[in-house]
C-alpha cells in the first residue's frame, strides 16, 4: 500500500437483529491523493477496454432480497421491461422473510446470477454460529430458514464469496477492507476506508438496506442521493443499492439498481409490490411478528 493517512474510526457494528454490538476502533489507512489518481486512471483505462467487450449489456443489481419472493417477483418484471440482460447479487439472499427456497432457486437457476455472501446468508449456513447474541426475532428466522433449506442449497450459501470482481466492477455484502467484519457503511469516514481496498472504479454493496452513493474526493468520501446518474470517466463510487425484500429507509418498496456499462448510466428503480402477500407468508410460517410489521413501513 501507497504512503498515505491513517485514521481512526468507530466502527458501528450490529448484529442481525439491528443491535448495536460494543463499539470497536478500527484503523486504516487512507492511500494518498497522488497515489488514488495514479491508481485511478489506470483502472479507468482498464475498464474502459472492458466496456467494448460489454456492448449491449445492462446489469439489474440486487441485494438483500431476504427470501421475499413477492418483491423478487416485481423485481424481475420491471427489470425485464427495463432491457436487463443480466443480474448480478450483492448478498442476504435469505433470511427474514419466508420464501428462501424459491428466492434461491431462482437467483441461482433462472438469473445465474454472480453473487457474494451476505452476513445472513453466512449465518444460516454456518452451523456453528453462536446465536445467543442476536435479537429473538432474528435468532428465530435463523433457525426456521435453516429448517426450510436442504444440504445442497445451505452448501450454495457457504461458498459463497465475500467479495467479487464482476465484467469491470466489484460486489460485496458491507465493505470491501473487512467484508467478514459485516460492518455497516453509515458515514463517510467508512465508506473511505473501504474505497481503499476498491480495486475497480465501481463497487456495488449492500447491507444497510438503504440506498445512497459516496464518491471517493480528494478528501476522502461524501455521500449523495441515491438518484439517477451518468457515471463520469474518473469518478469512484461505492455504490449501496438498497434491499429488494426488506428496505429500510422509511420507503416500503423494493429497490434495486441497474447500471449499463456501455453509456455508464446508474438507475435507482423503487417498486411497490403485495406487501400483504409477503406478510401473510410470514405469518403462515409462525415467524415473529416484528418481521411481517416492518415491511409495510420499510424500516
Ligand atoms: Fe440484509
């Protein structure tokens, strides 16, 4: 790594329940504006002779689509009309709500979909993962989905990678300097760290459930809107696509990406989908009240 700045942050870090965990220090080291441009161009130009081989594709980037096949669903038909060719997954594929089994089997079979391990998808596959720190309801989705999934599709979600170049850009679940810390990316300062270890001028993610853009500066990150964009030649973006199933910006409806490399045009689509549907599902399945609420508030 270049000489540059360290900084010292707090990392927020909450369990699956949204719980704040014990505040820990984290430090890194912020390459230096001289060495980021270099760097920069260079992916660029990488990039740029990526995107001749990339005519005619438009990518559909999900996340967090959290077993809610109601919301997948609308998903797919809107990214269809919208001329999508293929789909890429930032992970928490399960999870929460209570259509793992068709949510898989469509994001591994139908969409052959890249795809990285988000953390739910880590901990329902991972048998020895100590649920005694998470919240009930969380614990007990956990358990309920781990009862609905057999061997070969709890193998699909440990295999999972942690993070994935992907045609000229990057997918990860949190951040790209720790992505088995499952940290959440609220502030710049965290979304600057990550930009460190980006390797590609695009990265998408997810995680928060929550929308937004940071663009790396001179001075490190800033955040903007989640809003459609023409991404310029040079810029850096760490882009969180918000959640298909369970979003959680006060909006109720699913919410994805898709980005053309060709014309390097970003769309943020929202959609309403049968939340009553989703609900119902939910309650069917004896999962916790707290789970079937929030959708229709999208917090
Ligand atoms: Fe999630």
């Amino acid at each position: 790594m270049a000489k540059g700045r360290h900084i010292l942050r707090l990392a927020k870090h909450r369990n699956n329940g949204g719980e704040e965990l014990p505040v820990c220090h984290v430090v890194s080291r912020v390459p230096s504006a001289e060495f980021r441009r270099t760097q920069n161009l260079a992916q660029w130009a990488e990039f740029q002779e990526q995107e001749k081989t990339l005519a005619g594709k438009v990518f559909a980037v999900l996340g967090d689509i959290h077993a809610n096949i109601e919301a997948l669903n609308v998903v797919l038909d809107d990214a269809r009309k919208q001329g999508v060719t293929d789909f890429v997954c930032v992970g928490d594929v399960v999870g929460y709500n209570a259509s793992p089994k068709e949510c898989l089997e469509i994001v591994r079979g139908e969409l052959n979909a890249h795809c990285v391990q988000g953390n739910h998808d880590y901990y329902i596959s991972n048998l020895s993962m100590n649920l005694e720190d998470f919240s009930p309801h969380a614990a007990a989705a956990v358990k309920w989905t781990r009862e609905q999934l057999n061997d070969d599709e709890m193998a699909y979600l440990a295999n999972l990678p942690l993070k994935k170049p992907v045609m000229g850009f990057t997918l990860v679940h949190s951040t790209l300097d720790m992505p088995e810390r499952w940290g959440y990316v609220f502030e710049n300062d965290q979304a600057t760290s990550s930009f460190a270890f980006q390797k590609t001028p695009i990265c998408f993610h997810g995680h928060t459930h929550v929308p937004i853009v940071y663009e790396l500066t001179d001075t490190g990150a800033k955040h903007r809107p989640a809003e459609d964009m023409t991404v310029r030649v040079g810029q850096r973006l760490f882009i969180n696509v918000g959640s298909v199933g369970q979003p959680r910006d006060g909006d109720p409806r699913a919410s994805y990406a898709i980005y053309v490399p060709a014309t390097r045009e970003l769309k943020f689509r929202r959609l309403e989908y049968d939340v009553a549907a989703a609900q119902e599902r939910i309650k069917k399945a004896g999962l916790p009240e707290r789970l079937w609420q929030r959708l229709e508030f999208g917090r």
